[in-house]
C-alpha cells in the first residue's frame, strides 16, 4: 500500500513508531487512530502474537502484538505502548508498539529496498526502507505481517 | 404509487421484476404488472399517468383464451390464475422517467430506508453510551445526591428502551417472505392439479435483513419441488390411503445462534433407489461410494447440480437447476440444508442460518480473570458437584447427571489456561448440550444470565476453535462467547 501512495504524491505521511531500538513507520492512510492501551481480552488457542481483542467503540478488533510477531523479545507493556489501529481492505487490526513517535512526511525516493541483512526480522514482512535526516525507518509491508490467522487446531468435531 | 394505484383497482397478479425488486429499486426505466381488474383501460391509464415519475403507460388487455400457452412457466402460471377468475385481464407497461422515485414515495408513509451500516454504527456508538451510562450510576451511588440519583434512573429506563429499539431495528419477521407463499401455493395447486393446504408456522420468527432478502428465492424453490415432487396427485394419494388434500408445512423457529426454517411434506418422500441410480449415471458418486452412504446422505444427493430425477420436466421443476442453487445460496450465507426423507411418507428439508447479527440470551462464567459466554440455548442446566463426585471413565473425567454419564470438559484445560482448580471440593459445571449428547463444562465461577448483542471476531481471526463471537460488556469489557457445539464430539 506504501508504493502505490508514494507513486501518487513525491512525499508521504508516515506515522512513526517505536520496537525495541528501532524505528518503524507506516502509511498515515492505512491508520485508523492510535490509542492508549485499554483492557485487551485473550483469545485462547491462537498464535501468542495475539493479544487478544479490545472493544474499539463498539467494534471487537485484534490485538497483535509487534514485538512478538517479529520474534523480538516480548516486553511488559507501560505507559508509553500505545496501540496503532490500522485498517486494511478486510479488517482492522491494533498493533502494539512500544511508543508511538511522529507523524512525518517522508520524500517517497528515501525509501530504498531493504539492504539485505535487517537483523533479527524476517524480512518479508519489510517493504523498505527509508532514511530520512539521521533516522532510519523501517517501512513494513502490513498485508504480510498481519495474514489472517486461519483455524490453528485441527480438532474439529 | 404506481402499486398503490393498481391496487386499488384489482389484483396485481404478477410483476416483472418482483414486487420485492420494485420495492429495493432494483430495475431499469420499465416494469410490467400484470393485474386483474374490471376497470376500463384508458381509465386505468389515466390512473397510472397520474404519478409524475411514470413517463408512459402500455395497457394490454389478456383474457385467459388469448394468452399463448406454455411460453414460460411463470406465463402459464398466469393463464389458469385468470381463467379461474373470469374477470377482464390487464397487462399494464409503465415507464417511470425517475422510478426510483416513484418507489421512494410508494413507501415513504410507513417506512424509511436506512442503510444498514448506519445502524451497526448507531449501535456501536450506543453501547459507548451505555457504557458511560455505567460509569454515571457508580458515580451516582456514590454521591448520593437524590438530584443526580434520578436523573440517572431515568437515562437509565430511556436509554435501556432506546436499546431495545435499536437492537430490534435490523430484525424483521420471516412473514415478509412468507407472505406471498399461500398465494404461490394455491396456483402451483391448481397448476399441478393437487389438492395442497399450507400451513404457516412461526412467521413471526425475526431475522436479521440480510439472511431475509437472500432466503425467498430459496424458500420458493423448496416449495416448488415439495409440490410438484413431493405431494402425490388426489387420485395416487387415495390409492397410497392418505387424504386427499397433501399437506406442506412451512416452519420457522429460531434455536441457539440459528434460525431453523424447515419444509415439511406428507408426499412421496424421495425414491433413493432412483436418486443412487441416477447419480450413479451422472458421476456424481462411484459405486464403492455409493455403497457407503447413508440414507440422509443419498437424500441430499438431490441437491447437487444437474441432477433431477423427475421422469418429465415440466414448468414447474425437474431442469435440475434450483436445488442445487438453494444449496449453495444457502451455504453463502453460512447456513446447512439437511434433508430427512421417508419413502412414501414425506420429506423435511431443514434449513438451518445463523443470525449475522442477533440478541442472544447467555449465560456469563468466570475462567480465570476473563468473562465467557455460553449460549442459554445449549444450557441445559447449571450445577454446582462436589469434587469426589467426579469419576474416571476410560481417562475421561464423568459425572453422574440424573441418571446419566455427562462426560466433563475443563474449560480452561481446552482454552490452555493455567490454574485449574483441581483441589477445590466444590466444582461449577455448566451442563450443555448439542442435539441429545450432553457435557458439563467446568467453569470457575458463575456470573448470571444476560442478553448480548453477537459480534464477530472480524476477519483477521478466522474461526477460533471453540469461539463463536464475542460480545461487549456493560463495562465496555470483551467477552467472548463459546462454541458448544465444538466441544461436543
């Protein structure tokens, strides 16, 4: 989704967050809102990267915890986590990240492909990466990290 | 209006497209009625001109000689409905300039149209506001100010009636589309020549709008095939020692998180030697397979596509196109067609459909620090049994239930929660059950009953074992609501 905003426009709105040391960022477009962590309700028998879901005004949406899903290690959430809800074509989604930085506008040719070694994450979930002033982030390619989580347990009736 | 107008002066027999595709504003720059009526045409033309949208009016008179036989099914249908009404035949052709006017005022004296994403929004919103309406009334006891007490009391009667109405707003009774039904009946009947009484049970079942608008076309090819296969002409029903006149029953019930609509027919029942021959003909099963099935699963044979096993076509059914689309019109909308069959006493085909949206009533538990909700329609009861109560059945944790074994599930063993409480002497179990089987589902605690509003997970967690949904909490808290049926083998 970043590419085809970037095509349009010579700059775009990112909002940057926080994972670890790192910085990341995604379209503004795709971000519903951000919001400060409420009481999430745990959903038994999915991947540990779900949290769970939280009453967004009235809607049951998932919680997927980033650093989890990256594989990072898993960290108690404070006052500073803040819940990104972004929204897709099928559903919407809360990711947790350890802070919610900036909202920025980016020039679209800073974003590079990603160099090949990107440390720790798997890198298809990377759509690139961009540097801008001394900062470097880490574009994610949301429709990659957040696949629907289809039936984990084979135990049907 | 143009409706209102025909109505006045006859009877509109039939409309292309339907009075339900008017209604929705589902056409071009024409539609056709075609209406018995004594008036005159020009007078009825003048009628009809009358409303501003119609741009011209085509009156064709049709008597029952004139009318070409057998041109399509629906036309033939026609035909005999006005010869047993010797009364002049009209078909009027109006073509409204702006027809979705034209509906919108026919229908703007009693209802409105409202998308239905506005009223999940209105919804969505409320309960925020219900919430609130929460945090006031603890605020309230705090204070005790007699002011600020009532008035809460009062927002709290106001907004409890405004959520019954909102919750009902998206529910209407399946009468809408079983209305039309009796009328159908009687002309296939006389079509057929079959003496046919329908009976009409639980129209006033509520279902959501969506499954309302997909479930007619359905409905009207079940009926279809009950009549024309199902029911026996008088002469063979006679010889069988039925009466006469067959009966068909159309049923509505809701049960559990679905609504049951079952057709019922004292006809033939289905002939499964000729079902497994013919689908045998056609490939649709080998013969190794056909060996292993079982009645029911030869019965809903029938509803894979091209098959038919009427021995001629007539205009009614037997193209062996319909069942096989009721089927997978069904299956669209996350329902099951199973159908029960006895050879020369009838067939039932059970149509079973969730509710996409529905008020349910729940039984609220304790596990561990969350809130679960366990449909009141599987409960059969609930039990507090002592520890030592328990057996052991072939590694299978049992009680004894009035007399029978009700295998036991720990809820928080299936949901991988920690601290099952085996110790306590005391357990809570939930006893419940899918169909005649039973379980009793062991449980911390238990909260009380209450009605909840069904909400999906979304889409981005697809069917989670053993959750249906979830639902949102006075307290703005998530509950999720268990699936009975997958823990049930």
């Amino acid at each position: 989704m970043a590419e085809t905003a970037s095509e349009i426009s010579k700059e775009m709105k990112v909002i940057v967050f926080q994972l670890m040391d790192k910085e990341y960022a995604v379209g503004v477009d795709v971000v519903e809102s951000i919001e400060k962590l409420i009481s999430i309700t745990r959903v038994p028998k999915t991947p540990s990267y779900i949290k769970g879901v939280i009453n967004l005004r009235g809607v049951v949406t998932p919680i997927v915890d980033l650093r989890e899903r990256f594989g990072m290690e898993v960290k108690p959430l404070d006052d500073s986590s803040r819940i990104i809800i972004v929204s897709l074509e099928e559903f919407e989604v809360g990711l947790i990240v350890d802070a919610a930085n900036d909202v920025i506008d980016i020039p679209v040719d800073s974003i590079e492909p990603q160099p090949e070694v990107v440390g720790s994450i798997e890198s298809e979930f990377i759509s690139g990466v961009a540097k801008v002033s001394k900062r470097l982030l880490v574009m994610l390619n949301l429709e990659k990290v957040l696949q629907p989580v289809k039936r984990v347990t084979t135990d049907e009736i | 209006m143009v409706f209102e107008i025909l109505e006045k002066s006859g009877e509109i027999v039939k409309s292309k497209p339907s009075v339900e595709q008017l209604e929705n504003e589902d056409f071009d720059e024409v539609f056709t009625v075609v209406l018995i009526t004594k008036e005159e045409a020009s007078s009825l033309e003048a009628k009809v001109m009358k409303v501003s949208e119609v741009d011209r009016v085509d009156i064709h008179p049709v008597t029952g000689v004139s009318l070409p036989k057998g041109q399509s099914p629906s036309e033939s249908m026609d035909d005999s409905a006005v010869s047993a009404a010797p009364k002049e035949n009209r078909k009027a052709e109006a073509a409204p300039q702006k027809g979705r006017r034209a509906v919108n005022a026919h229908n703007a004296n009693k209802t409105i149209r409202v998308n239905i994403d506005r009223l999940d929004i209105l919804m969505n919103l409320f309960e925020e506001l219900v919430i609130d309406r929460g945090r006031l009334q603890s605020i309230a006891s705090e204070l005790h100010n007699p002011d600020l007490n009532e008035t809460v009391e009062r927002m709290t009667r106001v907004s409890g009636d405004l959520q019954n109405i909102i919750l009902n707003m998206r529910m209407i009774p399946v009468e809408t589309v079983f209305n039309r039904f009796p009328k159908m009946v009687r002309q296939l009947a006389r079509d057929l020549d079959k003496k046919i009484n329908l009976e009409i049970i639980g129209a006033e079942t509520e279902l959501d709008r969506t499954v309302i608008d997909e479930i007619g076309d359905p409905l009207v090819h079940l009926i279809r095939n009950a009549l024309d296969h199902g029911i026996e002409s008088p002469a063979e029903r006679l010889a069988k020692g039925k009466p006469e006149e067959g009966t068909v029953t159309l049923r509505a019930y809701h049960s559990g998180n679905h609504v049951f609509i079952e057709l019922e027919d004292d006809g033939a029942g289905i002939d499964k030697d000729r079902v497994l021959q013919k689908a045998l003909e056609r490939g649709v099963v080998t013969e190794e397979m056909a060996a292993t099935l079982t009645d029911r699963q030869i019965a809903e044979l029938i509803l894979s596509s091209g098959f038919s096993t009427a021995e001629k076509i007539t205009d009614v059914s037997g193209r062996g196109v319909g069942l096989d689309v009721v089927k997978s019109t069904i299956e669209s909308l996350g329902g099951y067609i199973t159908i029960d069959s006895k050879e020369g006493q009838g067939s039932l085909f059970q149509v079973q459909l969730p509710l996409t949206l529905s008020i349910i009533s729940v039984m609220l538990v304790n596990l561990d620090k969350d809130i679960y909700a366990i449909p009141l329609s599987s409960i059969i009861e609930t039990a507090i049994i002592q520890t030592s109560d328990i057996l052991n059945a072939h590694n299978q944790k049992v009680i004894d239930f009035r007399g029978s074994i009700v295998p036991l599930v720990n809820l928080k063993d299936i949901f991988e929660m920690e601290g099952a409480k085996e110790e306590e002497e005391l357990q809570s179990v939930v006893i419940v059950r899918k169909g005649d089987r039973m379980a009793g589902l062991i449980v911390d605690s238990f909260i009380g009953q209450q009605e909840i509003v069904l909400k999906s997970l979304g889409n981005y967690l697809q069917s989670v074992f053993a959750i249906s949904g979830a639902t949102i909490l006075g307290n703005g808290q998530v509950a999720l609501i268990v699936d009975c049926n997958a823990l049930i083998k």
